[in-house]
C-alpha cells in the first residue's frame, strides 16, 4: 500500500467533522498552487543585493531585541 493509499484509508476511518476540518487545515499549508508559485517567481530579481542587505540589517536591528519587561 502507497503513502497516499494508507493517508486515503485513515481519512476515510475519521467521523469527527471537527478532525477533519483539523487535518484539511493543515493540509492546506502544504498546497501550493501554480498561481502561487507563478506569483511568487514573478518577483525574482527585482530587489538588488544592496536593497536585500540593507532590510535584513533593518528587520535584525529591529525585531532581534524585546523591549520592555518581561518578568
């Protein structure tokens, strides 16, 4: 039996709508559609080396450290 096949077999055991809609859930994490994709390559290459170096600096300079007291 294939991994899909015993995936196919479990699910079709589980009744809790509730389980279900847990597990379509996290399914959907993992689906990743072609639009999606197309979109995402579509922004390949349009941030330079520099540009990309500089938001990094930013974003650890500012989102590397929690202000404020945490006791």
């Amino acid at each position: 039996m294939s991994v899909r096949e015993k995936i196919l077999s479990d699910l079709s055991e589980i009744e809790s709508p509730n389980k279900l809609n847990k597990i379509y859930d996290f399914i959907q994490q993992f689906n990743v559609t072609q639009e999606n994709r197309t979109t995402v390559l579509d922004l390949k290459g349009s941030l330079s080396d520099d540009d990309a170096q500089e938001m990094m600096t930013i974003i650890k300079n500012e989102f590397s450290q929690i202000e404020g007291d945490w006791e």
